[in-house]
C-alpha cells in the first residue's frame, strides 16, 4: 500500500461523518492526506474549481464522484465567515 493512501487512510478516521466522504477518501487518498484540504473552506464554486482543478491534473474521478467529493467538502469544510 503507498505510503500517501495508508496516511490518508489513517487521517480519515477524524474526517466529518458526511455523505460522499468514501468517495473523498477513495479518489483524493492518492495523491495527498487529507490535510491538503481540510485547512481550507471555500464556497460549492470554490470546491468545485479545486476538485476540477485536481482531475485536469490526473485525479481519476467520474462526474457523479466529482459532485460527491464537492457535496462533502461544502458541508464539512465550507467557507468561513470573514
């Protein structure tokens, strides 16, 4: 097992229980722990540009997991009021 997805597998533990959160850890566990994105918070346009961001750049997601992974991230991560 790489090392980047047993990391990732062990950081998911502490990860918001929400739907679309399997899918989250199954595509994004490839390339970088969670940590990657859980300092962040960003509105659905800014998640959705991100994640479209990491499948232009080789991330193997389909349609329906890419709206998952950003349906998780908006309510486990959403923006922060300034």
């Amino acid at each position: 097992m790489k090392l980047a997805l047993l990391l990732f597998l062990l950081a998911a533990d502490q990860l918001p229980e929400a739907p679309g959160k399997a899918t989250f850890v199954k595509v994004c566990s490839t390339c970088h722990g969670p940590e990657a994105v859980t300092g962040m918070g960003h509105d659905r346009a800014g998640w959705k540009d991100l994640v479209s961001d990491m499948v232009d750049k080789g991330a193997v997601a389909n349609e329906k997991q890419v709206s998952e992974i950003v349906d998780y991230l908006v309510r486990a991560f959403p923006k922060k009021p300034r």
